[in-house]
C-alpha cells in the first residue's frame, strides 16, 4: 500500500511505503521507503494520507530488483584463438 507522507527533511509531500510503526508517548511514528526519493525517512503519523487519483497512477522511480540465483559472471576474450569464454 503507497501512501502519501509530510518529509521534513524534503520539505515536501512525498510517495511511501510503510515499512513499520512505533508507538510513542507523542503518537506513533512511522518508518516510510520514499519510493520516487529512494531514501527512508520517519514521519509522524499526524503526516501520512490516502493517495488518490491520478497522483496513484504515476510509474516509481525507486524500482525493487531482484538478483535471484545470480552469480557475477566475467567474459575471457582470447584474441589469438578467437574465442570467448563466460567464467
């Protein structure tokens, strides 16, 4: 679920994901991925709301990836033979 949180640091209303919530003697405080900041960020609870509208539609620019069962791979040209070799 993407929300929509106050950032002091930004100064400014940024996309979030939620990541957890601690209880405080203030209110609760919660711990936000900024997903078009690429940064985390703790915002009071006072400064998260429901996104809506149009402002839901646009695409992240902070992308989850994935490297599942990959290992670094290195290419060994040998010019003499020709030939390539992935290792």
């Amino acid at each position: 679920q993407v929300y929509v949180v106050f950032s002091e640091e930004l100064r400014c209303w940024c996309r979030a994901l939620v990541q957890s919530v601690q209880c405080r003697a203030d209110g609760y405080q919660l711990r936000c991925f900024l997903v078009d900041y690429a940064k985390y960020c703790s915002v009071a609870s006072k400064n998260i709301r429901v996104l809506a509208g149009a402002f839901a539609k646009i695409p992240h620019r902070a992308k989850k990836c994935r490297l599942h069962c990959t290992k670094p791979l290195t290419l060994h040209i040998d010019y003499c033979e020709n030939t390539a070799k992935i290792g």
